[in-house]
C-alpha cells in the first residue's frame, strides 16, 4: 500500500514530540541515523505503560497464556524454517541519478510524458555513452526540464556536455517505473533481504552468520516445547513476548511509523485442528473453549484486540480493518486482518492477526528434528497445533495514541485573552504522567511542605510530576502538553483558611479543564479507578 505524503498536522506532532521529549532522533547530534528513534523522558513513560498494559491484558489477566523474553540473536536455522532468509524481502528500485532507494510498491503512481533518449554524446570531446535513459514529467512541464535531468544522468557517466541522441516522448498514466521526485528513470525491481547480518564470535566467515530477528514470534515457536513442559497449560493456550525487531527497511518513513529497530507485542494462541476440535467437549470455563475450530478463534482475537485498543482511546470511529483477499495472503495463512488506525498521513497498519494454520511449528519440526507434536487428552489424538498469531507494532501504536491523543483548542485565559492551548487527551490507563502535584504559591513553606507530602503519598502507587515555578496557569499548559489528566493544587484552603475545606485539594481534569474539591484522603482510591 502506499503511504501518502506527510501534512501539517504530523508536523506539529513531530514537533511537540522533539519539544516536550517524547521522541528524538537517534544520534542526532552526530546528524542522526535514518529509521532510529529515541524515546526521550516522556516518550520512555508512554512506551512502558502501553507494553505493561498489554502485558496486564494479554497474559497477567489470563489463565491460558504465559509469557517468554528470549533473544535478539538466534540460531539461523531458525530463520531459514520460518522463509526468512529465502523470502523476506522486499521488491527495491534504486534512482538511477541520485541512487535513492525506494520499495518498488511504494512508489507512487504518476501520468505524465516520458522523454526517451538513446545517448549522449560529449559535443567537445566526443565521448559517448551507450546507455538509454528516460525521464517522466508531468504534462504542460518544459521539456527543458527532463533534458536537465538526462544530462546530469550522463555527466555522472563521464559526457558532461551531452548532445542528447534519438528523444522520442510517449504519454503515460499510472507509472511506477520512475522517480517522483526527480523524474529520473529507476532500476528493475530487486528482492533486497531485510534481516541485519551480523557474526557470531571473532571470525566473520559464513559459518558465524546470524541475524537480528526480524519478528519476535518464531522464538515463541522454537521454545513451544519448552514452555509446553513446564506452564501446566493444554491446548488452546497462548504465548506471548514483547521485544525488539529489527528490518533494514528500504525506506523507513512517517516518523517512528516504519523504522529499522522497532519493538512488536505478539502472541501465539494455539489451538486445536478443526477435526480434534469438533470431537472435543465444551468445557463450560469460559475463554477455553476446546471445541472452537480456527474461525472462531480468529474471530474472537480480532475482537478481543478491537477491546483492547478501545480501552486505551482508540475506538472503532478511528480504527478501520483490512481482510486480505484470497490472493494477498501468505500461502500458508488461511486469513489476516489487519487492524488499521486513521493516522494524518493515511490508514495504515497497526496490528496484524493471522490465521497461520500450523505452518511455523511444522517447519520447525522439520528443519530441528524435534517433534512438535502435542497429545490431546480429551480425544486421544495427536497432532501439530494450529496457531492464530495477534502481532502488533509498539512504536505504531505509540505514534497512534499521539496523532488520536494531539488537540489544539482556542481557550480564554483568567484575563480575558484568548490562546490556543495544545492538549495530549491520552487515555489515562497510558498517559506518561498521571497527576501534575502543584503548591499554589512556591514560597510560602506551608503550602510547599504539603505539596511535598501528597506528592509522596501518590508516587508509590502512579508517575507524578511535582512543578512549583511560574503561574498555575502555566504549570496547567505545560500538563496539558504531556497529557497529563490530572492536576492536584495544594492552596491556603487546603492548610484549612476555611475549616471545612482543610485537607482537600482542588482536582482538575485536563480535558473539561473543570476543578472540584476532594479530600487528599480520597486522592490515591480515586486516581487508582482511572489508570489501571
Ligand atoms: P508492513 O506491510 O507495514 O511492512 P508487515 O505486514 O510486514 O508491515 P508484520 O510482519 O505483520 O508487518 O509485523 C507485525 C507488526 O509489526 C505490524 O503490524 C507493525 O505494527 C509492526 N511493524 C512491522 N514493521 C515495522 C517497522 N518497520 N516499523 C515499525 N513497526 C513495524
């Protein structure tokens, strides 16, 4: 699919994100490295609470999946079991001008005239360069222009003043052999592998190769065994992991959307095969249901990550599904949905869900040796599990929950003047900070040390930001910025000017801007109902 240009609203995004220290580029001070991203103080928070949660939801919240944190670097073996080394790659084309490097179905389509030549031949010293070259520009565009282009294509070759041979024009309409922002013609299309090559130990021979994982599941299915052993589970169970991937993207782009170092959540539910399913007995437990065959599985993890996700802000209006048809699957996939979110530059992916069949733990079987079959007690048969395979992208999700949680709003300040006030409304559950703890004035000591004391009372239990420079106003705008939901201020009512307000603070929520009282003792019960 192709991804539309960036616009002015993932500008800002991109802005605030550098500003407030949500995200940086890696290595920036040394000019930075494409398709890396650092996560700064605040970005750090975010990414922890949406891995935790998941982590809550996907296992600590489940009686039938555990989880596993295995390495980065694995056997390579397991690599070539999976298809990687043989088929994960991507279709490149390279500029033959600037030698930009794009992903074949990434390039946009353009209508237009190409403007063919033969050659070029140096007017003073009669060099000739064979070579043919084509140009596209968009109709009504000089031709001047594509001859520019031809000569700096032939001038790089050794013919600096070339006499263009042989130009012949044709029209065109839908393109995707030439470069969009230059015109110059591309490369044929060329598998380019995606797996980071490194070696094992002191000799860099073929021998020591192993790669950077691409994806975090084929561990999950190299250690099925393993876990199978030891987690008292029966099938259908799940395993999941957490971790970093890593892709030498041809094109990383859209900020931290497709990088080359990413972190994926995935689980691996396995299941039984349709026949032992259907002779199986309902168990009755809810969420462990024997008899399921893969649809409705696949249908009931399509369902439960759609909760999920609303659970944390992102609802239906701004997700949006893919079904692969027929022809697009993986030949071993029986069906994916891929669940997609609405993001400024266009809907794109956020999470796939596979129907794999038992493809992953076959091959394995094959290439290890090592049988990966279970025994069925129930119906006395033994098979290889099927597995349905939720697996989402950490950073994607993270770039999801800034572009839905971004908000600019023209307010009205206590004097009147009006301002636009930029608000993150994260969902709680994940905000990086969840209460902003504020002394209403800095120097009065009272005020301060009871400030002091609510924040100690709060940040065992949630991240708390304790600020006490510059007007309230102020210290509201910059929470507001991070997302912060809550604000607490510690006043002269609370040290108890009027009696019966002692000992309460003013709570304000960051999305209504309103301020009711509560008691401090109410503070931690009350917060606790909204982030967990
Ligand atoms: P795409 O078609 O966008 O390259 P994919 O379909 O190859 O992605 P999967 O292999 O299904 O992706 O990976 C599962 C998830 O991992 C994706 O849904 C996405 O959230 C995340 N992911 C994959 N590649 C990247 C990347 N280069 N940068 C960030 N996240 C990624």
């Amino acid at each position: 699919m192709s991804e539309p240009k960036s616009n002015e609203r993932m500008e800002k995004i991109v802005s605030l994100c550098k500003r407030r220290g949500f995200i940086f580029q890696s290595s920036e001070i040394y000019g930075g490295i494409n398709g890396f991203w650092d996560y700064g103080p605040l970005g750090a928070e975010l990414k922890r609470n949406v891995k935790d949660y998941w982590w809550r939801s996907m296992t600590q919240r489940r009686d039938d999946v555990v989880g596993l944190e295995a390495t980065i670097i694995m056997h390579p073996k397991i690599w070539e079991a999976s298809g990687h080394t043989s088929t994960f790659s991507d279709p490149m084309v390279d500029c033959l001008l600037t030698k930009k490097r794009f992903r074949a179905d990434q390039v946009d389509p353009q209508d237009g005239i190409i403007y063919f030549f033969t050659g070029g031949r140096d007017a003073a010293t009669g060099k000739e360069s064979p070579e043919s070259y084509s140009v596209l520009l968009a109709a009504g565009k000089n031709p001047e222009s594509a001859r520019k282009v031809a000569r700096q294509f032939y001038a790089a070759r050794g013919v600096e003043n070339a006499e263009l041979q042989g130009e012949r024009t044709e029209a065109v309409q839908g393109s995707t052999r030439y470069n969009p922002e230059n015109g110059s013609l591309l490369t044929e299309p060329r598998p380019f592998n995606l797996m980071f090559k490194t070696y094992v130990g002191p000799v860099e021979s073929e021998d020591n190769v192993a790669y950077l994982r691409p994806e975090t599941a084929q561990a999950i299915f190299a250690q099925f065994s393993n876990v199978l052993a030891v987690a008292r589970q029966k099938i259908p169970f799940g395993i999941c992991q957490i971790g970093k991937a890593f892709r030498n993207e041809i094109n990383p782009r859209n900020f931290i959307f497709r990088s080359r170092e990413f972190e994926q959540m995935e689980l691996e539910f396995f299941i039984k095969p349709d026949d032992a399913a259907a002779k199986s007995v309902n168990a009755g437990e809810p969420g462990t249901e024997p008899t399921w065959g893969w649809e409705q599985w696949h249908k009931y993890w399509v369902e439960e990550r759609v909760k999920w996700y609303e659970s944390i802000g992102l609802g239906r209006d701004v997700l949006d599904f893919h079904w692969q048809a027929k022809e697009e699957l993986a030949h071993y996939a029986r069906a994916t949905v891929d669940i997609l979110y609405k993001f400024p530059f266009g809907t794109q992916e956020l999470e796939g869900i596979a129907a794999r069949g038992n493809f992953d733990l076959s091959q394995h079987q094959k290439f290890s040796g090592k049988s990966m079959e279970y025994f069925d007690e129930e119906t006395k048969s033994r098979f290889i599990p099927h597995v349905i395979e939720p697996s989402a992208g950490v950073d994607r999700l993270i770039l999801a929950l800034l572009c839905n949680a971004f908000n600019e709003e023209e307010v009205t300040d206590e004097k009147g003047n009006k301002e636009t006030r930029v608000v993150l409304k994260f969902h709680p559950r994940i905000a990086p900070v969840k209460v902003g703890i504020f002394p209403l004035l800095k120097n009065k000591p009272e005020l301060v040390k009871k400030a002091l004391q609510v924040r100690d009372l709060l940040r065992d239990s949630m991240t708390v930001y304790y600020d006490d420079t510059g007007a309230i106003g102020r210290r509201y705008r910059r929470q507001d910025e991070a997302g912060t939901p809550y604000g607490v201020t510690i006043d002269f009512d609370t040290l108890g000017e009027t009696p019966s307000l002692a000992d309460t603070v003013t709570l304000r929520d960051r999305d209504t801007m309103k301020q009711e009282r509560m008691a401090i003792a109410d503070l931690l019960p009350f917060l606790l109902g909204k982030i967990r």
